[in-house]
C-alpha cells in the first residue's frame, strides 16, 4: 500500500503539491489526473524519494520515502511522459542496463527483455541506436523498461502518449498483466478514456490539491442532476422551458437557438415524458441528444479547467 | 519482482552505463590521442630543444604533464554529461533508481575517473618507455595516482554542473576550470618558472601533486610524497561532498510539475 500522509512539497515560495492525503491500496490501477502543473510529477517523484516532502510523509509498503529512501526505491518502477534514457545507446542496452541496476540477474532480464521486445514488435529494431527510431518506438522502450523490471510499485507517466491504436490495446493489456501477477500500478494521464477503462480509482488533482478521490463510476454518479437532453425543434416554443421545469428533477431548461436544452438528473428515464411534453404543447422534436457525465465532465467539474 | 542491489555492484553498473556511452562516441578519444601526441611529439620535442641550453631534460618533465593534463581534461567531461542528462531530464530518472544521491556521486566521479584511465593508460605506457622507465609496478602505481586525481577533477565538474543552471555559462565556467587547473599547476612547467604571484596557489594545486607524484615515480632527481598524496585526497573529499551537497539543492531547487 502506498499511503500519503498530509504530503506538502515547497518549491522556493511555490506548493507544488498541498496537504495530499490519500492511500493507493495494493494491486490497484490508481489513474492519478490533473492538468499540466497540477502536480502529478511532483507528487510521483516524492514518493519515487528523488524530492524530499518539506511536510507529510510518504509510506510505501510500510516504509517512510524520507527514512528507507534506498528500500522504497527498490520497489518503484517509473515508465516516465518522455523517454529518459541515453539516446546513444540501443534499445537492448538501455532495458538491460535498467534491469540491471534494479537488481535483474542476467538469465532473468535476457528473458524478459526478449519477451517484452517480442510483444511490442521491436526485436528487429533493439540493436538500433534509440535517436534513430520513431517518438512511438521511443514511447515503447520507455515503457519496456517497468515491464521488464515488474516491480512491486508500477507508476505509467502518459505511457500510451505518441502511440498508435494497436499499440495503445497492447500496453493496457500488459498493465493488466502486471498488475495480475500483483503490482499496484500509478496511472498518470490526461487521456480521460484510458483512465476510464483502467482505474479501480482515480485522483484528480488541481493546483497541488487532490480534489477528489473515488471509483469512476461513483465520481460520474457524483454529477447526478447533471444530464443533459438537447432537443432540436422544427420552431421554438416560448413557454416550452416554464412547462418543461415544472417536472420535478429539471435543473434548467433553455433555448439555445432552436435547440431545448435541458440539465436534469435521469435523463435517460425521462426522455420519452420530456418528449410527451414538448409535443403535448405543439412541438416537433427533429432530433434529440443525450449526454451522461463522463470521466472528463467529472475532471472539468473538480479541477475548473480545461484539459490540455 | 527485484531486489535492492548492493552499493557495490550500483557502483560498478554506474561506471559501467558511462563506460557504453562513452565507448559509442570514438570521436572524443580520437580527438583527445591526437592532441596529446602533437603535443609531445612537436611541442614538448621543439621547446626541449630550446631548454636542452640550461641543463633541463623539458622532454621527460613534459611528458608526465602531459599525461596528467589529459586525464584532467577527460575527467571533466563528466560534469558535461550531468550538465547534459539534468537539462534533458535524464536525472529523474537516474534518481529514482535505487541508490542514495551520495552513492550517485560517487558512482559518476569513479566513472568518470576509470574512463579517464582508460583513455590515458596507453600514453602512461609510451610515456614511460620514452623516459626510460619500465617497471610495472611504477606504472601501476603512477596509474593509481592519476585515477585518484582524475575522481577529484570529476567531482570538482559535476559540483560546476549542479551549481551552474545557464548552459553558456557553465561551457564558459567549465573551459576556465580546465584551462585554471592544468595552466596553474607544475603539470606543463615547473613552478620556478611561474609568475610568483601564481606560484603559491600551484603548489597546493592537486594537479601539481599528481604530477610531481608520478615524476618522483618515473624520473631521476624528482622527489614527492606524503604531502602531495594528503593534497590529492582531500581534493577528492572536498569535490565529492560538495558535488553531492549541489547535486541535492539542484533535485530540491525548483523543477515542478
């Protein structure tokens, strides 16, 4: 379990990170959200022991990031946003040097470092020098490195950025496996699909804060009362939204042009009554659209921000 | 899953990833051999001629220097390489590895010393067939003195990386603490010979130590010893805490995000 206790990092003047306070149980896929400069990095990088917390602590399978540094380290596995590694070396140098260092015997890490260089279609390739190859074969070798490794404490940095749809499955599938044979894996990403379909929970963080915590599905239920029905008419009613508000779990409805545009809770539920209403007062329905939260609508909810 | 890897052997694996960079960039030991020989092979042969009147062997007094002057020049290309891995953000990553900052400073200074020794140990050899000198065990031992030498110089460039943010100014700073130590050092002309204002800050110089070390080592009539050996080790004491202190205030001082 990884457990950050009233975690505060202080740049100079500047709260990179405020007050976290949050625990990632183990063999769970934590998706970790935010904004560029909200503090993912910082708060990733304290408990990977590289900052120090200047208040809180960090305790990683119950050791202190501040006072087993070395111990916790042994268990971290970081696949970074951009590629970091010598870009003179080739591919099967850098995953043997990384597996090397994180305490791989050789027979070991020859084996992973093939079968991993085999899943991602780099065989051919992983005696090429790492500045010739493409963003995405880059990507790959970034992310090869936590595969070979395996360790206790996985932590992905934007880990299908630069890469193609196949590509995007086969690393999903494979932080699956990882976290099957018992890894807890930390997802940092601003792909809100990809959080969606790989998070037991997520954190949203904003401005060094983590604003909210929880399963997807119960942080979408916590924007109940914010579906949307959007009704094109063939002309607009003016008593329309008056008539359509006095059903009880509509928030608002409004024209925008010729579209009603209605915020409620079960929208779903209510679309054919809504739909009964409008006709009942002389209304022709063109076309209607339904939304639901999505993850991202939580995100834009909690953090106030677009995404970037 | 993996386990925590011995001091040791993060050592060993630390000099050995500045070993495969290195060994992937010829050009730098081309350029290095090739200085080195033009300089003793013409300079150090045309200026012992005019020297050759007052009695004084420059030749063989040169030929040491020479050696020293190139390992301290090689070692502080380690600090070019940290300067390098912080700008691209290879540090993090080297960081969150498992091993102590100290431990990391450490491993770096040594790789940058053992790649040092392993470009000069070949010139080392020439030099002592050219003064006449042929026992291994001096040799082994004037190679010991240089790699201690070339872990102090280490230190010193990775301490400028880490204390330096501005590219153009550490390139500049870096020049100036290469050109300093070797020119204001006995490592190309003896001390007699130096402006007296520069005289006293030479002969504390750990460049001067190591090249007195290996004269009295190689050659007749030069003596050195305990005093220049505590010069070497403090310097490389000094350069390794200080490296390590910067290396901590630069990780702590303000990359955010």
């Amino acid at each position: 379990m990884i457990e950050f206790k009233d975690v505060t990092k202080t740049f100079k003047s500047f709260d990179a990170v405020k007050g976290i306070t949050c625990q990632i149980m183990d063999k769970e896929i934590f998706g970790l959200l935010g904004p560029n400069g909200a503090g993912k990095t910082t708060l990733i990088m304290t408990m990977a022991t590289v900052y120090r917390p200047t208040k809180g602590e960090v305790i990683v399978e119950g050791h202190s990031a501040t006072g087993e540094p070395d111990k916790v380290k042994s268990l971290i596995g970081i696949s970074f946003q951009d590629p970091k590694y010598d870009r003179i070396l080739t591919a099967r140098e850098i995953l043997d040097w990384h597996a090397k260092v994180t305490g791989l015997d050789k027979a070991v890490r020859e084996k992973r470092i093939d079968e991993v260089l085999a899943k991602f279609g780099l065989t051919s390739e992983a005696r090429k020098r790492t500045w010739t190859l493409s963003g995405g074969t880059k990507k790959k070798i970034e992310n090869a490195k936590v595969f070979v490794q395996r360790p206790k404490i996985a932590v992905f940095d934007e880990p299908t950025a630069y890469l193609d749809v196949p590509s995007r499955l086969m690393v999903w599938d494979m932080i699956d496996e990882l976290r099957d044979e018992g890894s807890t894996v930390l997802l940092a990403t601003n792909m809100m699909d990809e959080a969606d379909r790989m998070s037991d929970r997520v954190g949203i963080m904003s401005r060094g804060e983590m604003v909210q915590v929880g399963e997807p599905e119960g942080l979408k239920g916590t924007l109940k009362g914010r579906d949307v029905i959007e009704l094109k008419l063939e002309r607009v009613i003016p008593e329309l939204p008056g008539e359509v508000s006095k059903v009880e779990e509509v928030k608002e409805a409004v024209f925008e042009g010729d579209v009603l545009k209605i915020v409620l809770s079960n929208g779903r539920g209510l679309l054919p009554y809504l739909i009964n209403v409008v006709t009942a007062k002389g209304g022709k329905v063109n076309s209607v659209n339904l939304k639901e939260p999505t993850l991202e609508d939580v995100f834009l909810y909690y953090t106030g921000m677009e995404l970037s | 899953m993996s386990s925590k890897p011995s001091s040791l052997f993060v050592l060993r694996v630390l000099i050995e990833r500045d070993l495969r960079t290195l060994v992937k960039s010829p050009w730098i030991l081309i350029n290095r051999t090739l200085f080195f020989l033009i300089q003793l092979f013409v300079f150090a042969v045309l200026v012992s001629k005019l020297a050759s009147s007052l009695g004084f062997n420059y030749f063989d007094f040169y030929s040491v220097g020479a050696v020293v002057s190139t390992i301290t020049s090689i070692a502080f290309i380690i600090g070019e390489d940290l300067f390098e891995e912080e700008e691209l953000g290879l540090l993090d990553y080297l960081l969150s590895l498992p091993f102590g900052h100290s431990l990391f400073v450490l491993g770096r200074a040594l790789g940058g010393a053992v790649r040092g020794l392993i470009y000069v140990t070949p010139m080392m050899i020439l030099v002592a067939y050219l003064d006449g000198y042929f026992s291994p065990a001096g040799i082994i031992g004037s190679l010991l003195v240089i790699f201690v030498l070339a872990t102090g110089i280490s230190g010193l460039s990775i301490t400028l990386a880490m204390l330096i943010r501005n590219a153009n100014r550490f390139d500049i700073m870096i020049a100036l603490a290469e050109l300093a130590t070797v020119r204001v050092s006995a490592a190309i002309y003896p001390l007699a010979y130096m402006p007296q204002v520069l005289q006293p800050v030479a002969s504390y110089s750990p460049v001067t130590s190591a090249s007195d070390l290996v004269r009295a080592i190689f050659l007749p009539g030069y003596s050195a010893g305990i005093y220049e050996t505590v010069i070497l080790i403090l310097f490389v004491a000094i350069f390794f805490g200080l490296g390590s202190a910067f290396l901590f205030r630069t990780i702590e001082g303000g990359k955010f995000d």
